[in-house]
C-alpha cells in the first residue's frame, strides 16, 4: 500500500490537481489529467497517485462565462436560492432553478437577503404566497447579519449546498458570514489553495464553523436548466404537485392547451394564477428549443 491510499472528498480544484481531504482530516493534493471530469464534493479512492471515483447522488451544472454549461461540483443535497429586493430576480429565475435542483437530487431553499431595504416585506408576502410550505425559506440582511442565526442552524443540521442567484443579490456576503475564513473579494489570494480567484480553480468546499459544507464557484455567472423530459416539466414545477396528482386525460401531457388538461381546468377555476402558467410556459419553451438542437437519439 502506498503512503497516500486513503479514502477521501475533493475540496478543491486547481485545473492540473485536485485536493483530497482524507479520513484523518489532512489535505493532499492529487495530479489529474485537465479532462479528468473530477469536481469538487466527489468521493474518491486514492491508489498509488490515481483516483477512483465513487457514484455521484447529485451534480451541479453552471453555465461558465463562455456560456457553456459545465459540472462544478457534485453529492450537495441543498441549493440555495438567493433573492432580493434589488436587483429583483424574474419569477421564471426562481422557478428554472428549483425545477433544476429538484431534478438533480437537491432539495431548493430560499434566502430572501437585503431585508433591510424597502420593498423586503412585500417580496416577502409574494415569495410566501407562491411557494408557501413547498420550500425552506429565511429571511436575512447581510449587512447587519441578521436572520443568519435560523440558516447557519439549518446548515449546522450537516447540509452540503451551495447559492444560486442574480449577480447582486449578496451570494457572497451571506458566504463570507456563515463561513468567515473564504474571504470574497474579488481578485484576493485565497489563503486555503493559495491561488488568486481568477485561476483555474473552479470550486472550493467549505466546512462551516458550526456545521455543514458550502461549495463556492467562483467565476460561474448562471447555472444550466437540467436536461428534463418537457412531459416530466410539470412534475418539478413549483405549486403543480395537486395537478400532477389529479392527472390530465392525456398521460404525455405537456399542459398547452390539450384537451382534458388538468392545469387548465386549475388556471380556470383559479385554484392556480395565470402567472405560474406563463413561468411554466416559458421554462417548457426553453427546454424544448433546446431539445430541437440536440442530436436525434436513434433507438
Ligand atoms: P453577489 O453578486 O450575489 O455575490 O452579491 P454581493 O455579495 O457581491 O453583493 C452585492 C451588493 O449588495 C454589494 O454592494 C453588497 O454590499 C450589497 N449587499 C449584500 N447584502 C446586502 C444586504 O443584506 N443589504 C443591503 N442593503 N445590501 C447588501
Ligand atoms: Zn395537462
């Protein structure tokens, strides 16, 4: 057995090599080819300098600055959904990423930051009107750090996850509060890996001071909507679940405008606003241009 065989979790990415920390709690740096498809969060064997990669429970796509969608890390079990007053996001924002997360094996949480602006109470009463009890949801300022207490507990619970959300809305100074020593500011040494923020590091995995993970990924603007089957959109779709449930008269249902359709007849009684029907519309649109530009499967 070589001195460095351990069993162990990637916590950093460096292009060339990654960094395992290993059961005894130790850091070692491991070369890998530039194509290795090794992120941050895999769980790998290390055997004479190779690693063996463990199956993956879920896996977080972004879109780089390129716009190509790419795997940053992978095994989070929460995303975090950042929002705020300013800039606002677009209701079809939040809906794209909790579909996304739901659909890649997170469970999707809401952080609602600057609630020390104006406008803060209001968002609030429209985010818990249309998400009610389907998701976790906190309300915090980052300014003054308060409503932290409820979210560092919630990941104290032994949660690995990572934020999501509009350039602004405060994604790294809520970092920066539940995990002191990552330091975001743009262009600074990060004193972990010892490297600038603009190099080839991609992610970073954070072990927070009181309990759980938190994945950075720097450099990374947006995240990818999942490959979904459309006639499965409706499933993730936030506030479908009683639809879905009731069932429309045509299994593959995409809910357009199909006779028998289940969301129609909720949108006409208005058990559902009109409003979740168009977000929904425009995420089916979305995953159904890109399906035209995929290669067609034979089978
Ligand atoms: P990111 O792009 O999502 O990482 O956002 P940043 O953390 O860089 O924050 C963007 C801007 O919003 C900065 O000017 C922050 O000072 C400001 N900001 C962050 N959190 C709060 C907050 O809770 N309240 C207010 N008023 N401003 C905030
Ligand atoms: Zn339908």
């Amino acid at each position: 057995m070589h001195e460095h065989d351990a069993e162990g979790l990637i916590v950093a990415h460096y292009g060339i090599a990654v960094g395992v920390r290993t059961e005894t709690g130790e850091t070692v740096k491991v070369r890998v080819r530039r194509r290795s498809g090794h992120v941050v969060g895999d769980r790998v064997s290390v055997r004479d300098g190779d690693l063996k990669r463990h199956p993956r429970n879920s896996e977080l796509r972004r879109l780089d600055n390129r716009g190509e969608i790419r795997l940053v890390a992978s095994n989070l079990d929460v995303l975090g959904i950042v929002i705020a007053p300013v800039p606002l996001s677009p209701e079809t924002f939040i809906d794209r990423a909790i579909v996304t997360a739901r659909a890649t094996g997170m469970q999707p949480f809401l952080v609602l930051n600057k609630a020390d602006l104006a406008g803060s109470a209001e968002l609030e009463a429209e985010l818990r009107g249309r998400y009610g009890d389907l998701l976790t949801f906190f309300l915090v300022s980052a300014v003054d750090s308060s409503g932290m207490t409820p979210l560092v507990a919630f990941f104290a619970e032994g949660h690995r996850g990572a934020f999501v959300g509009t350039t602004g809305v405060g994604k790294s100074s809520i970092m920066n509060i539940l995990c002191p020593d990552i330091d975001l500011a743009v262009g600074e040494i990060n004193e972990t890996t010892g490297l600038g923020r603009h190099t080839t590091t991609v992610a970073t995995l954070h072990s927070l001071p009181g309990g759980g993970e938190l994945i950075d990924t720097p450099g990374f603007r947006d995240f990818g909507l999942a490959e979904i089957d459309p006639a499965e959109l409706g499933a993730w779709f936030p506030g479908f679940e009683a639809v879905v449930e009731e069932g429309c008269r045509f299994r593959n249902c995409l809910h357009r405008a199909e006779p028998g359709c289940a969301l129609t007849a909720a949108v006409q009684s208005g058990t559902i606003p009109v409003s979740r029907r168009e977000s929904y519309i425009r995420i089916l649109d979305e995953l159904e241009e890109h399906q035209a530009r995929l290669p067609r499967r034979k089978d």
